[in-house]
C-alpha cells in the first residue's frame, strides 16, 4: 500500500529524515540572513572557511623587527636592518650579485661564520657555470675567514665543476689538497670529485697528471677498503681523451695509459664504454703489441659480461677506429680485412667507416682500388661525403700524382660542387693543388675567398701559397703571402706553423740569413718542434752550409734533443758528399756570429770539413743511434746506401739487405744508388744482380739506372757485344715510356 504523505512512486522518506532536512534548512536562513557580525565575532563557522590550509595555528603578528641571519638580531641596529645585510642576504642574492661588494662587507660584518659561510655558499651557487675566475674567488674567500670547513661533498663538486673550465689546474689541485686538511667532516674525495678534475686535464691534454690522479685514487682505494673508491669507466674515458688531446703523446705514455686500462679490466673486470675502446685502438694504431693486449682484454672481460652480445665482438665504432689505425699506417690489406669481417657479421659501415677505408687505400697509394671503391659508392646511391673526397685529394698531392688529383677535381667540377659550399678542409686541399698547378692562380682564387668571407679562409691556405712561391724562389710573393696569413693565424701554433712556412721558403730563396732570423723569433716564442728542427737542417744543407748543418745537429744532440727521422736522412745525406765537398771551396759569404748564436748553433770548435773520423764511420754511427730512436724509412735507407755506395759496396749491400729484412721494399732510387756504386767499384756482376732484383719486384729503370747499368759494364771490360745488347734493351724501354 502506498503511504499517504507521498506524490511519487518512489518509497517514503521516514520522519527522521524529514526532521534532519528541515533542522538543515532553519540553520541556513539563520546564517545567510544574520547581521554581519565585526572581526572579532565572527563564529567558528566563518574561520573553518578563511583559514589558511595549515594545520598549525596562525602565529600572531609580532611588532620585533625580522630576523635576518640567526634568532638574535643584530647588535648594530634597532629597529631596521642595514641596507647591505639585506642585500646579501642569502634569499635575497641572486646571480647579478656584486662579488667584489660581497667579500668587501663579511670582514666588516658582525656575522657568524656559519652566517658568513651562507653567504658565500649562495654566491657560489649562483656562478655562471664556466666562471673559474669568480668561483676561485668565492672559494679563497671561505679560506680567509676560516669557514671552508662547512663544506661538504656536494658543495666541493659543485666548485669543481666550474674549476674544471679555468685555464688551470693548479686551483682543482688546491681544493684536492684542502680536503684533506678537514679529515673530520664529511669532505673525503669520491669518484665525482676525481671524474670534474680529469675532466680539466682532458682539456690541457695532461696525460701524465692524469696517470698519476688514476694511480692515486686506486691506492686510496685499497688503502681505505672501499671499492667505490676505485676508477670507473668514465675515468678512464676521460683518461683516454686527455691522452688523445695531449701534445706530448709518444710512446712512453701510450703505453702508460694502456697499461692502467688493462690493470682496470684485467684486475677489477672494469667494462670500458664503446666510445673509449674507440679512441683507444685508433691511438694504438702504430702500437701493435699493446692494440693485440687491449683486444684481448676486451674479449676476456666482455666473455664475462652476461649482457654483451654473442653475436660478435665488436661494434661499428670499434671497427671503424681499427679500420682508421690501419689507415695511418698506409695498410689497406688489413683495413680491407677488417671492412669485410664487418659486412660479414652484419654491422652496417656509417660514413665515417666509408672515410677511413678511402684514407687507408689512398694513404697507401692504391688509387687504382680508391676510385674503384668511391665509383662503387656512388652508384650504389651512397652520399659521397667530404671527407672521402678531401682524403684522396690530399693523399694524391702528398704523393705527387697529380693525374689522381686533378680527376678527382674533376669529379668535384662535374658534381656541380661550389667551392665555398664545401668544407675548410676540402677548400684547403683544392687550394694546395692549384699552388703545385699556378701559384698565381691559386693566390687569385684566394683572394676572391677572402673578400667574399674571411671564413672561408685560414692560415693553412696562405702556408701553401708561402711555399708555392718558395719553390719559385719569388721572395716579395713569399713575404707577402705571409703577411696574408698572420692576418688568418688565431693561435700562436698557427703563427708558429706559418712562421716554419716562411724560415723553409725563404731557404729555397737561397736567402739563409734570413731563414735563420725568422728561425731565431720563433726560438724566443717557443721550443720549436723537431719538424721545424729537422727542416732547418736540410735548409742549410741545400744552400751549402754544410758546417752549420753539422753545428745544428751536434747542438741538439748535447741538448738532449734527438733529432727526428728527416733531419738524420739530412745528415746522412751530407756526410754521403763530405769527400767532393772537401773539394770545393764554401762559396757562400760568412754569416753573422749574432745570427747563429740566436738560431741557437753552437759548439763552434768542430768542423765538418776537418774531421778526424771518416764519413762513412760517422753515417754508420749514426744510423746506429737513430734506430735506436726512430724506424728508419725507405729514405734514410737509399740515402745511406748511397753514402756508403761510394766507399764500401760491400757494406752497401749489407745494408740493402738489412732493409730487405725489415720489411722495407726499395725503390728505383735505392736500385739507382747500387747500381752506381757497382760502376764506381767496376762490379759488373753484381750490377746486373742488382738490376735483375730490380726487375723481378716489377719495378723499372729510368734513363738514369740504364746509365749506370751500362757504365759499370763497359768499366768491368764486358764484351762490346753484351753491352750493345743491354743499350737495345734500353732504348726499347725508354721509348716505350714516350709512347
């Protein structure tokens, strides 16, 4: 039955809750149509509503004046702080803060260290991340008032990171020492204080601080029982990049590096990251001992890795920087080798691969299989990327085929490639060619850069036009050209490289007092490097000055210098001509003792001309001594060999066979320099051995070798007949060559 209070349909509500709606409703037409009631009297209700979301109560309004640093306020004012607390206040400072304001009010202030350490703390936190000026200042003013021992290891990573982008570091060192000096705090070095301090000498290239700072951490390590201490793999990444930007890096410290990496993945199963396996096998690219210790320490440690793949062993960056090893080396067997392996396991080559596959074809001087391999690319529907083209380029030039060269401009010409569209490097390599083609031409196209944007020049361009026009033996160009390149030299090593430039060309000039004051100014700038060294050795050698030359290389040697592998095969050179050049009388004016006391050549009591030793005993001392410091090339080989042709053909063969031994293939050269040596000695026989070695290494004779061949035949008394056969043969091979 449907109850009788009800319209709906829906069940009646019980009195009770009719009774609570209508209680509900009373209670809100008394509140909404009350009187207002003042401040103070507001109910209860009102302050539910107004009162702010804490759940402390409101504190009441105090009529002390704020308190600023600490509970108490300060003594010096009474009811308004000072204008400069309020400024440097720690809330208040902000990153336009007036440092020099700053560390002019704490000694004045009355403030507690622990106020004072704030201060500092806050103005620290607001340096812009590469301002290692204004940081050192902020840290040595936390040492001036004694407050640096409130910092903990957060605080001093965070100053180390703005140290790290100074110009030195000296102040990273101090704040490392400092530490130490606060053994009860929690100050003590970690793995991110050491990675900010390596990050800094990865910048200075210094490799040896860095060594010291890995050793360092893993003594301390051990010393304190903690394995967190020990160097991760970021240290040694950073480790490996200080060593590749280090101007110091020989193969002392190579091997120093590597071996603190295979201490860490060998002793402490240390995973190294892919980027710092690949710049170390690239730099261990001539160091094949230590490349084949490092590889198989990957393996080993990697064959650990549960996570590393089993596919195979390495990734693209390991190849290509193997890949770029072999390059340097001019080792396009073993660079193909390794190109295939990758394809084979399917690891797809990027650009930078492709780059070093063309470097290490044309590096070797197979250009054949370079233009095969970049046709291949492009009709592949690769992009052909700049630094393949730059590669082949360069190569060509350094290796005087200028055919290779002059087509590969042509593939540029016919791609419809600007030349200010391309790269620094590639507008360089173009530049270079046209000094070897029209030195002229190359200085107009030159100019044409510079007024179009000096950025699409530098100081590289304007060393090849210095040399160009060296060669010409054209002075004024030469001095000129310079001009234009200091304009371009933003570094003192680009002023310095350009400077060599000049000292080689103005020794072609045949002008040597000039070429040694130009050598002099850049002595008082900087130790000169053994290039520059070397070439000034061969400088004076070519213009005649055969006892400066010999005064040069004896001065670096009691200075502790050794001589690179050029200015050896210069001396060499020399001593290979002492006996004729005792024949002649030194043309050449006498230089000034003010000159060559800046060049730097002393020891004026010897004398080249009057040596108490022979030559050859001198140049076989001397290759002696140079193989214990330098590899001897194909050059140096030739060149003693014809020194020692002229003397003693026995020991010239012996030479020759010790450079068979090592692995170095003769040239027509060091066949020519035999071959004359048997005519001198009326050696008939073993001239036609020499020559039939020759031939069977595909290498032929010029007119020069046919020469000697058939002078050491007709000197030996061989039949008339025999010797018209061979020049037959001669004339056949040279004409064959005009055609």
């Amino acid at each position: 039955m449907r109850p009788a209070l009800t319209l709906s349909t829906r069940r009646a509500k019980s009195s009770t809750c009719l009774l609570n709606q209508c209680e509900i409703e009373r209670s809100r037409s008394f509140l909404t149509c009350a009187t207002r009631a003042s401040l103070t009297e507001r109910p209860q209700l009102w302050l539910l509503i107004t009162r702010p979301h804490s759940t402390k109560t409101p504190k009441s309004h105090s009529t002390k004046p704020p308190r600023y640093y600490s509970n108490k306020p300060p003594k010096y004012y009474s009811t308004k702080p000072p204008s400069n607390l309020r400024k440097f206040h720690p809330r208040i400072m902000n990153k336009g803060i007036n440092l020099e304001e700053l560390l002019e009010f704490l000694p004045t202030s009355s403030l507690t260290p622990k106020e004072i350490f704030k201060s500092l703390r806050t103005a620290l936190y607001n340096t812009a991340q590469h301002d290692a000026k204004k940081a050192w200042l902020i840290y040595n003013g936390m040492i001036q008032h004694s407050v640096d021992k409130y910092l903990t290891p957060n605080h001093y990573g965070f100053l180390l990171s703005i140290l790290k982008y100074g110009n030195s570091i000296s102040p990273m060192m101090t704040v490392l020492e400092n530490m130490k000096s606060h053994p009860s705090q929690e100050s003590s070095l970690t793995n991110y204080h050491i990675s900010q301090v390596l990050y800094a000498m990865s910048r200075h290239g210094l490799v040896l601080e860095a060594c010291d700072i890995i050793r360092f951490t893993t003594i301390n390590s051990n010393r304190l029982q903690d394995t967190t201490l020990l160097p991760t793999a970021n240290h040694f990444h950073l480790l490996a990049m200080t060593l590749k930007n280090s101007n110091s890096r020989n193969a002392t410290t190579i091997e120093l590096v590597t071996k603190l990496m295979l201490e860490g993945m060998l002793q402490r199963e240390t995973i190294l990251f892919n980027t710092t396996s690949s710049v170390m096998l690239g730099l261990l690219s001539t160091h094949q001992q230590l490349k084949l210790q490092f590889l198989q320490a990957m393996d080993q440690i990697n064959s650990k890795n549960v996570d590393f793949p089993k596919t195979h062993p390495y990734n693209v960056y390991i190849y290509t920087s193997l890949i770029s090893g072999f390059a340097r080396q001019g080792d396009s067997g073993s660079a193909k080798r390794l190109f295939d392996e990758m394809k084979k396991h399917k690891i797809p080559p990027s650009q930078v691969t492709y780059g070093a596959l063309m470097e290490a074809y044309s590096k070797a001087g197979d250009f054949t299989s370079a233009i095969r391999f970049i046709t291949d690319h492009h009709r592949r529907g690769r992009a052909i990327s700049s630094h393949m083209i730059t590669s082949l380029l360069n190569n060509a030039i350094q290796q005087n085929n200028l055919i290779v060269a002059e087509n590969t401009v042509k593939f540029i010409t016919n791609k419809k490639i600007n030349v200010a569209d391309t790269d620094i490097r590639l507008r360089t390599a173009l530049i270079w060619l046209q000094t070897k083609q029209n030195v002229d031409a190359a200085r107009k196209k030159f100019e044409e850069l510079y007024a179009k944007d000096k950025a699409l020049v530098n100081s590289i361009m304007a060393n090849h036009l210095i040399m160009g026009y060296g060669l010409k033996k054209d002075k004024d160009n030469v001095i000129a050209s310079y001009d234009l390149g200091s304009k371009l030299a933003k570094t003192q090593n680009q002023e310095l490289r350009s400077k060599h430039y000049l000292t080689n060309a103005l020794f072609h000039c045949c002008d040597v007092p000039a070429a040694l004051s130009v050598f002099a100014s850049m002595r008082n700038q900087a130790i000169p490097d053994d290039i520059t060294l070397a070439m000034v050795v061969q400088g004076l050698v070519l213009n005649g000055e055969r006892n400066l030359a010999w005064r040069l290389f004896k001065t670096l040697q009691s200075d502790g210098i050794e001589p690179n592998l050029h200015a050896y095969t210069s001396i060499l050179k020399l001593l290979g001509h002492r006996d004729s050049d005792l024949k002649k009388k030194n043309g050449n004016p006498e230089l000034s003792l003010d000159i060559i006391s800046a060049a730097g050549i002393r020891l004026p009591q010897l004398n080249y001309f009057n040596s108490s030793v022979p030559s050859t005993t001198d140049a076989l001392g001397l290759f002696r001594r140079m193989t214990g410091f330098q590899k001897p090339n194909v050059y140096t080989y030739t060149t003693l060999i014809s020194c020692f042709a002229k003397h003693d053909i026995s020991r010239a063969i012996s030479i020759f066979d010790h450079m068979c031994a090592k692995g170095v293939n003769p040239t027509l050269e060091t066949y020519t320099a035999l071959i004359q040596g048997c005519a001198i000695f009326r050696n008939s026989h073993l001239a036609l051995q020499t020559f039939n070695h020759m031939r069977e290494r595909r290498i032929e004779p010029n007119s020069v070798t046919w020469r000697y061949l058939l002078k050491s035949l007709s000197r030996s008394r061989v039949d008339k007949s025999q010797i018209d056969k061979i020049a037959a043969m001669a004339g056949k091979s040279l004409n064959k060559k005009l055609d």
